[in-house]
C-alpha cells in the first residue's frame, strides 16, 4: 500500500515561519468567534430558559429590553447558526492543537468541570449549564491552552539545560 503525503503539508514544511504564523492567527481567530457565538448561545437560553431565569445568578430578566437589538433576543436561526460555528471552532482547535499539548484534555476537563459546579451553585437549570456555562468555559480554555502553552515554550527556551547546571557544579 502507497501512502502520500498531503500536498498541504508538503507546502507547509517548505515554508516552516509562515504556517506557525498561520496557525496562531487561526487560533485567535477561532476563540473570538467562540467567545461571540458563545455569548449568542448564552443570551437565547437565557432568555428562554424561564427556571434559570427565576433562580439564576447574574441572568438578565426575560422582560428587559424590548427585542429590537440581535443580541437582545437573537432567533432560533441565529442560535442555531451560532451552536454550528461553535462547534466547528472548538473541534477545529481541538483537532489542530492535540499534538502540541498534550494537557489539553485536562485543562478542558478542569475547565468544563468548574462550569458544571459553579451552575449548580448558582441553582441554574441543565439548559443553562449545557449552553450557558459549558461554552464560555470550553471558550476560557481554548485561550488557557494556548496562553499555556506558548508561556511553556518561552519558559523552555529561556530555561538553562541541566547539563549547563552539570558544568558550572563541576568548575566550581
């Protein structure tokens, strides 16, 4: 059986600057679109979620403003619309970024943990908290894996090898 590589990757491995370019300008790109797809997911349940909104922390009553704004009361279309490139973001940075960190299910898993508790603290219903505080917080750690993890590789590159250390202990 032949196996070839993909054309893309070979044009990649041309130019090595430019795709490290690229995929931290993609990165950035897709949490924003995240952040104001999550924040889109987060107002549409609100608003529709009626226990959430009686028992809920920082909700904005259902009432207020009189829908004339997107974000005010955003359709069943743009919820819908927005759940899709929410989740075509998460997986397209997921997918791209699993080699370069492998703590990447972990810091996700702390993360959509601390949505789930502090849901629950604040007595929000499971709507809510599947698409309220799930997608802000899977948003926060797309941005704390690649914040960590590119504090990582400057810390490691700044960071004196321990055979440097082996040297200077045997000079002295």
């Amino acid at each position: 059986m032949m196996v070839r590589t993909c054309p893309l990757r070979q044009r990649s491995a041309k130019v090595p600057g430019q795709t490290a370019t690229w995929s931290w300008k993609s990165d950035i790109v897709e949490i924003c679109l995240g952040a104001l797809c999550s924040a889109v997911i987060w107002r549409y349940t609100s608003r529709n979620d009626h226990k959430s909104v009686r028992k809920g922390f920082l909700l904005v009553d259902p009432d207020e403003g009189n829908g004339k704004g997107v974000l005010v009361s955003p359709s069943d279309g743009l919820m819908l619309w927005s759940c899709l490139v929410y989740g075509c973001c998460v997986s397209s940075f997921i997918h791209r970024r699993q080699d370069k960190d492998p703590f990447q299910l972990f810091v996700y898993l702390i993360f959509a943990t601390c949505a789930g508790i502090s849901g629950y603290a604040v007595g929000a219903s499971a709507n809510l908290m599947l698409l309220g505080y799930l997608p802000w917080a899977l948003c926060i750690a797309m941005a704390a894996s690649l914040l960590g993890h590119s504090l990582y590789r400057r810390w490691k590159y700044v960071a004196p090898s321990s055979g440097d250390e082996e040297k200077l202990q045997s000079i002295r």
